[in-house]
C-alpha cells in the first residue's frame, strides 16, 4: 500500500506536500491522489467521490477524516467563517426537509434544505448528493449577511472523481499491479 500511496501522491515539497493532504479531484492532471485513494477506500461502496475541484479566493480546507464507512472534511472562508462547509460521505444519508433541484454532476440526485436563516447574520443549510452505494452531504454554515455567492462558490470548489475513473488511474499508474479495491471488497 505504501508504494502506492507514494506513487499517487507525487509527495515532494511546498505546495506539492499540501495538494497530497488535501481531497483534490486532480493532481498533476490525473486523479489518484493518495488522499483519494483513501477516501475511496472508506467508503467503498461509493461510486463517486467528493473532492474539491477548485478553491476559491478565501476558501482553505482543514480537518480531513478518513475512516470506515465516513470521510468528512471542512472548509474554512475568509468571508463566511470557519467550517462554513463540512462535507460528508457515508453510504447512507438521512435527508432532512429537502427539495429536489437539478444536479450539477452527472450520475447524482442532488436535494438542497433549508435550516434557519438570520437576515443578515447567518445561514444554515445542507445540500445532498445522491448516487450509487452513497451520499454526500455538504453542512452549510455562512456567518454572514451572504449566502447566494458562497453557495455558488462551493458548488464551483467541489466535485467528484468517478470510482471507476480512480480505479483506471491507479491501474496505469502502478501497471495493473496495485487494484483500487481489494479482492473481496465490494467494487462499484
């Protein structure tokens, strides 16, 4: 696992070493990074994989957890707050009171919800993704007079990699010799 695991990553210095600890959707122009893997790994039944696509301005991730069944990682915003959004993925969600808009990542049903707005002060919500042998929520938690704007930030931050994309990536980077999923495990 570890010759994978440095072979994903491309771990070398500076900002190389915080792009690897970070859930990207690419690095280097491909998508495999060890932190991927291990997400991948978490929940694998999960046919689609939360990553961030592309920070905006302002916007810093922290507080990556990857264990059995549950990835969770925060972003920070210099303009909302700390953990203004906590993204979650488990195989199972609990939708609170949602309704269904369109998704904008193929393969997905996506619910967003409304928990309490303070004019001028706070927003509260969850967006949910659906998919195949999982779920991604995204706690949505503004401190601000704005919520439209950071909305639609974190939709253009945060994506997913494809299982089967990941699992074609780390077979060409180690040529076949390292499988995604391990004999035994559920593949999606």
């Amino acid at each position: 696992m570890w010759l994978l695991l440095a072979g994903c990553a491309g771990i070398r210095t500076g900002s190389s070493f915080t792009e690897a600890r970070e859930p990207s959707c690419r690095y280097q122009g491909r998508e495999g990074t060890a932190l991927m893997v291990l997400i991948a790994q978490a929940v694998p039944t999960a046919s689609q994989l939360p990553c961030v696509e592309l920070k905006p301005a302002g916007w810093t991730v922290r507080d990556v957890f990857v264990r059995n069944g549950r990835v969770r990682f925060t972003l920070d915003s210099d303009r909302v707050g700390q953990a203004a959004v906590q993204v979650v993925l488990q195989q199972f969600c609990s939708l609170g009171q949602v309704t269904r808009v369109p998704s904008d990542h193929p393969g997905t049903r996506r619910y967003q919800e409304v928990i309490s707005i303070e004019p001028g002060k706070r927003y509260r919500g969850a967006v949910y993704y659906l998919f195949p042998g999982g779920c991604v929520t995204y706690r949505l938690d503004f401190r601000s007079d704005e919520q439209a704007r950071p909305l639609g930030e974190v939709t253009l931050a945060l994506g997913f990699v494809a299982r089967d994309t990941l699992r074609e990536s780390i077979s060409q980077i180690t040529d076949g010799k390292v499988p995604l999923d391990p004999p035994g495990e559920p593949a999606q």
